[in-house]
C-alpha cells in the first residue's frame, strides 16, 4: 500500500536501505557515484557496501565507505567478513572505520575460502563465528550499531531451520540490533521465517532483502549459490527474453514492485535493496513506496 492509496494518507512510510559493492575499475567506480548520486535524495536510512570473498575489496570497501563519508550526507555501514583473517586483523579493520567516522558494520561469518559447498574452516586465531564477531565489536566499539544476515530458506550449511535461528539468536544475545534477509521471492515464505523467528524470543526487524531481478541469468547464478527458491512463476516471467533487454526491464520493474507492495502492505516497514549498483529499478521502486527525492512526500 502506498501513500497514494485512497485512504492510506497518513500510513508511516517505509525506511530503506541501499547495497553496492566496491568498484573493481575506474569505469565501475563512476558508475556507482552516477547510481548513489540517482539515489541519494532517496534519503535511504543508510546504504552498505559489501566487502568481497575472503576480504579480497578490504581496501576498496574501505575507501568506497571512507568516500561515502566525505562527499555525500549518507549513514555508509560496512560489511565486514572473519574469512580467513586473525582477531586482530578484523579489530584492526573495524578500528580504522571508527577512525573514520564509520558507526554501522554489517557482520558475517563469510563464505568458505575454498569456495561455495566446501567445509568452512575458522581462521585458529580468528572469530569462530559471525555471534563471536559481533561480540568483538560491541566489546571494543559499544556505539558500533552492528547488522547481521538472517536466512528465510535456511542458509544451505544449516541443518534445519531451527538450527538456523539458533545462530540468528546468537548474533542477536551477542549485540545485533538488525538483521537483513537473503533475497526471496515468495512473500509467504519470509512471513513464516518471522512468525518462526519471534516465536524463538528474536525481536530485533528483520528486514527483507529486495534483490530486483536486472538480469535473469544471473538472478539464478546468485539463487543457486545462495540456497534462495526461484520460483517457477518468475522463471516463467523472463521466459524468452534473454535478448529482449527493455521488456525484460519492464518485467522486472512489475515483478519487484509486485513483491514490495505486497510486503508493504502487510506491515512491513523496512526495506533493504541489492542494487547490484544500478539505480533505475531501485528508484522505481522506491517511488512506488512512496518515497520521494529529499522527504518531498513529507509535504505532499
Ligand atoms: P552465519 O550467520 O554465521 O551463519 C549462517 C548459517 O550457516 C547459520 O544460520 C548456521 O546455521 C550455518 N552455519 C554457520 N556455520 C556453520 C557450520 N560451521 N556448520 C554448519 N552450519 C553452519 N558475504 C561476503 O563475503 N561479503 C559480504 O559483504 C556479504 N554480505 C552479506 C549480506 C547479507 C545481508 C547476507 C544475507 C549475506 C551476505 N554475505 C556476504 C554472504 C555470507 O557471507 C554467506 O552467506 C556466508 O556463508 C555466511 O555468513 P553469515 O554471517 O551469514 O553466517
């Protein structure tokens, strides 16, 4: 439901939440300045920047966040990973964002360095998992506003669901104040995740990560990497239109707006986007939700 909806007026709009990852070339890296300069005025509650396998971006998160910093009015959190990295190495890592201004990190465990499938290893010297992590940076940064990731499919290593929210209340008795889900496309499965979740004692929002589908292809790479359900409805959407971009734009278009108008308008607050560093779907849809460049729909 949107502010447009006769009679929704005075509905609290939803906050939201922006996901880049670090640019690898200069060409990548002018890019996203176009898309945070597109988004901006959105006036997203913050936007994070992912921190690459086995902390291979550490220095381009770091410097993409540093800049966030200091050219725009944007909150950045930074994720941060325990792959293949000691205790210090990470304290140090989350010290030097301190330093700079940094008062979000976005904290994983990370994926096996071995690759996707493969049995994950701690570093001996390092966290042991994501719940230690964030204890670290509540122990050494208390104002640290620290996220975490939850799985409404379960995370492929887990044994089962409960398993699962097991860890997600770890993370949370360890100091996490949010957490923001592997992307979904079946609604009805991130409700029974929270129902499951709050039934568990976990109060902190859980909130929905939005991936909106650019590229159909590569939507499915992701889903299969990340245990995530692609169901057959979508598959059917983007059916014979592998070199037909503009309509597959305008499906994606209906199929993200479709998915947050549904969440929205059964009370879910908060949204969190995987831009995969591109604005116009994202702003689209933000726009659907009501939001407006620089709070305009405040005086709406
Ligand atoms: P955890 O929350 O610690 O664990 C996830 C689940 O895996 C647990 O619920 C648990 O049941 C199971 N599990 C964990 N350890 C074990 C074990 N040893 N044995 C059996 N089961 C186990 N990756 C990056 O590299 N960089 C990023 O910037 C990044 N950002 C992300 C942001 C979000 C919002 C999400 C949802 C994921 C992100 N990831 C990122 C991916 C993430 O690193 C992987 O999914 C990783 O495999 C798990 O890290 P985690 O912190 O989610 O794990």
């Amino acid at each position: 439901m949107t502010s447009e909806t006769p009679g929704a007026q005075t509905q609290k709009l939803p906050t939201i939440s922006f996901e880049f990852f670090p640019p690898k070339t200069e060409d990548m890296e002018r890019n996203l300045w176009e898309v945070i300069s597109r988004l901006a005025p959105l006036t997203p509650n913050f936007v994070s920047v992912t921190y690459g396998a086995g902390g291979s971006t550490r220095e381009r998160t770091h410097s993409t966040i540093a800049r966030i910093l200091s050219e725009t009015e944007l909150t950045p959190a930074a994720h941060l990973t325990c792959v293949d990295a000691t205790c210090a190495d990470v304290d140090d890592v989350v010290a030097r964002y301190y330093e700079v201004g940094v008062r979000h990190i976005v904290a994983l465990r990370g994926d096996p360095s071995n690759g996707i499938g493969t049995a994950y290893q701690a570093h001996p010297q390092g966290y042991q998992t994501s719940a230690d992590l964030v204890a670290a940076i509540k122990r050494n940064h208390s104002d640290m506003e620290v996220s975490v990731s939850a799985y409404p499919e379960k995370h492929p290593e887990s044994a089962d669901l409960d398993a699962d929210i097991d860890v997600l209340k770890a993370k949370v008795d360890a100091g996490a104040t949010r957490a923001i889900t592997q992307f979904f496309f079946d609604n009805d499965l991130y409700f029974r995740y929270l129902d499951r979740v709050q039934a568990a004692g976990i109060t902190i929002p859980i909130v929905p990560g939005i991936l909106p589908v650019q590229n159909f292809k590569l939507a499915s790479n992701f889903a299969k990497r990340a245990g995530a359900t692609l169901p057959e409805w979508l598959a059917k959407k983007f059916e014979g239109l592998d070199d037909d971009a503009d309509t597959r734009r305008l499906v994606a278009a209906t199929v993200a707006a479709e998915q947050v108008q549904n969440l929205s308008a059964r009370g879910v607050e908060n949204f969190h986007f995987y831009t995969m560093n591109r604005a116009d779907l994202v702003f689209a849809i933000s726009h659907l939700l009501g939001i407006r460049p620089n709070g305009a729909q405040k005086a709406a």
